[in-house]
C-alpha cells in the first residue's frame, strides 16, 4: 500500500483491461479534433472565475462523449461523470480553465491571455474523457473529470470542494497535470516536493518620516530572500537545472515582494519547505520592531504549500516509464521553480493524487516559450496527445477493482 499526504492508501492496481495500445489507437483518431479545441479555447481566454464560455465548451464536449454533466459547480466548474462497465474504484482527474490575469504576466500585458497552459490542461482532460468513454465497455469503475475555475486566483478549488465535488461522488484519489518547460514527451515528478504556498503581511509606519522609513523598510524585508524570481532565460535554465539537483539551492528557499506605499509595506512571499513560514513571519516582525511605531498584521493564515505525495509520485513514474518509455520521466528534487501557488494543494489535503508536469517545450524553442506566465509562452500541442496517453493509460489503471 502507498500512502498519500491525507493519510490515505493509494493501492498498487495492476493493469487493467483497458490496453495502451487501444488508447494510443483512439489518440490518433481524436487528436486533429482535439488540437482545434485547444485553439478555439486559446483564442477566447476568460479572467478567474469569468470562464462562461469554456465551461459551456467543456460541456458540450463532456455530453457528447457520453458522460453525466453538471455544470455552475462552485462557480463555473464542470464535473463530468463517465461510469466503466465493470466495477471498479472512483478515481478524479482535475484540469484549469481559468486565463491569467494581465498583472499576473511578466511584464504585464493588455488583457488576460493562457500563457499558464490551462488550455493545454482542459483539452487534454477532455481527450481523457472522450477515450475512455470510447473504451467503456473495457473499463472498471468510475472516472469524475473535475473541470475547476479560478485557479490563478487560488480561490477555485476551495468553491469545489465547498460545493461537494469529491464528498458526492466519493472520490478515492484525484490527479493532475500541469505544462512545464521540459522536452515535449517527457513528463517532470516532484516526489515530496511540488509548489509552494503564499503569505502576506502589512506593515504600517508612523510619523513624518514614515515614507521614508516605508522603503528602507520594503528594502530591508526583501531582502529576506535567498532566490530571485528570473529576470533572462538564463537564468530559467539555472532554476531549471537546480531544481533537478539534489539538495540543490531550491531544495530550502524563500522568496519575497515587498513594496513600499506611502506609510506602508505590503509584503507577499513563498518559501519551501512551508514550515518556514513561522520563520519568516518572526524575521519580518524582527526588522519591524526596529522602527518604532511599527506595527505588524498578517490578515490571514498562509495558502498551503502543494505537496506531491512522495510514494504516490514514484508510483506514477514507474507507470510512466513502462507505458512511454524510460526516458519519458525526469525527476525534480526542489520545488518548481516559477514559484507560484497551486490550489490543486487542497484536493490532496483531502485524498491521495499526483500531480505531474507535462513537458511543452518544443525542440529548438526558448525556454521562455515553455515556461508559465511568460508573454511568448506558445507549447508545442503534440503534448496535448502525449498527455491524453498517458493520463488515459493512467486513470484506467487507477480504476481498476481492488483485487481484479
């Protein structure tokens, strides 16, 4: 038995009667079809928590296959239900479909734009589904694609979960992929690692000078940080390599914004491993307390870190491995670099999963057209087929009755 961060078992299912060779058949079949719909989703990117038109696209494309849909779940979010043949265990696959927010992209941009890949990451789940529907008759159990909204804002996947996604359809465990810059067709494991969390705090100054004692302050907060969001693709490769390195410089970090306003320092920052966030907070209340008149609030408890469950990621590699290859698998050994948050971090607070990296970078290509939130960010879309292959491969393997 392995077990997940919830304290759950995640069970070694062997191979189920669904084979690799028929998913790859019906990839092929499906995977012009599925590139338009990841170009129609692209060119109509909607704000968090705004994502009408892609859940009706959803949808369609869920009823179409034959699944049970319930749409306005926790929002905008889209639950499709697809019933195997035989019996079997309940297992969930979660995809974005939120666009980022023009703040949120380097170097700003004019409107909100999928340059984080959730539309890489719906229309796989949508080619998952149809797959397996095609294939139901030899499938055991139960799949729930949970098509979420909001994740750029960290406020989607609690709405879900509120509304009962997983209670409802008793899921057993939940699974994820997300786009990274690593080699189209390969696929990049965090075991006990994953994505760190977030934290904010305010500090308010008084007196005549309290501008100026804002900055210095601002100044002296950020400089906390022992690593520095990259500023050239250069620097994206380091990061890269050093979070494939072993008790490299990422395996223990932090990172910090602080920005003077007025008689104000506003402060967000993410650090792994998440216990550090007591430390950071003391560290902040230290150098406050050097000003006098500081004051020092932290308006609420830090967004939890996302953390892969160690054996359940390993287990993953090794199906990864047998079914695409051996060379299809790289391993992190620190959290992922562009260091921002996942609210994918509160499904595994609840059931067992993984969460993978799908390697979008085409041959050739910059680093920073595979890297999220960059403005040039353009995946190669033969990913899209080689994750619907291996998550269709994976979650009917995940079904499949204890025992069978």
């Amino acid at each position: 038995m392995v077990w997940g961060t919830a304290g759950r078992a995640v069970a070694h299912g062997r191979t189920g009667p669904v084979a690799q060779g028929s998913v790859d058949a019906e990839v092929a079949r499906l995977e012009r079809g599925l590139v338009a719909l990841r170009r129609d989703i692209h060119q109509h990117p909607e704000l968090p928590g705004q994502e009408r038109r892609t859940a009706g696209v959803v949808a369609r494309e869920l009823r179409a296959a034959g699944l049970e849909v319930t749409t306005g779940v926790g929002g905008n979010g889209v639950v499709g239900v697809l019933r195997g043949s035989r019996p079997g265990r309940t297992v969930a696959y979660r995809a974005d479909m939120d666009a980022v927010p023009p703040q949120d992209i380097v170097g700003g941009g004019a409107a909100a734009a999928h340059v984080c890949g959730h539309d890489i990451h719906t229309t796989v789940a949508v080619g998952v589904a149809q797959v397996l529907a095609r294939l139901r008759r030899q499938l055991g159990g139960t799949v729930v694609f949970v098509f979420q909204p909001a994740e750029e804002s960290l406020s989607g996947a609690r709405a879900m979960i509120d509304a009962g996604v997983l209670e409802r359809t008793r899921v057993e465990e939940i699974h994820a992929l997300h786009c990274g810059p690593f080699p189209v067709g390969q696929f990049a494991m965090a075991p006990g690692f994953g994505l760190p969390g977030l934290d904010k705090a305010e500090v308010t100054l008084s007196g005549p000078d309290a501008p100026d004692t804002a900055r210095r302050m601002a100044a002296e907060i950020g400089a906390l940080s022992t690593v520095t969001p990259p500023q050239t693709p250069a620097d994206i490769e380091r990061l890269i390599a050093d979070a494939q390195t072993p008790d490299g410089p990422l395996a223990r970090f932090v990172t910090v914004r602080a920005r003077a306003q007025e008689a104000k320092v506003s402060v967000s920052y993410r650090c792994w491993p998440q216990e550090r966030y007591t430390e950071v907070r003391q560290d902040i209340r230290r150098l406050a307390s050097s000003h006098p008149g500081a004051g020092v609030s932290f308006p609420a408890d830090p967004f939890p870190a996302m953390v892969c469950p160690e054996r359940d990621a390993r287990v993953l590699a090794h199906h990864l491995r047998r079914t695409r290859g051996r060379d299809a698998v790289t391993v992190l050994h620190a959290a992922f670099p562009p260091f921002s948050g996942e609210d994918f971090a509160l499904y595994l607070d609840r059931v067992p999963g993984t969460f993978t990296f799908l390697g979008v970078r085409a041959p050739g290509a910059p680093i920073t057209t595979a890297y999220p939130h960059y403005p040039d960010f353009a995946p190669d879309e033969r990913a899209i087929g080689v994750g619907v292959r291996a998550m269709t491969g994976w979650l009917a393997e995940r079904t499949t009755e204890r025992g069978a």
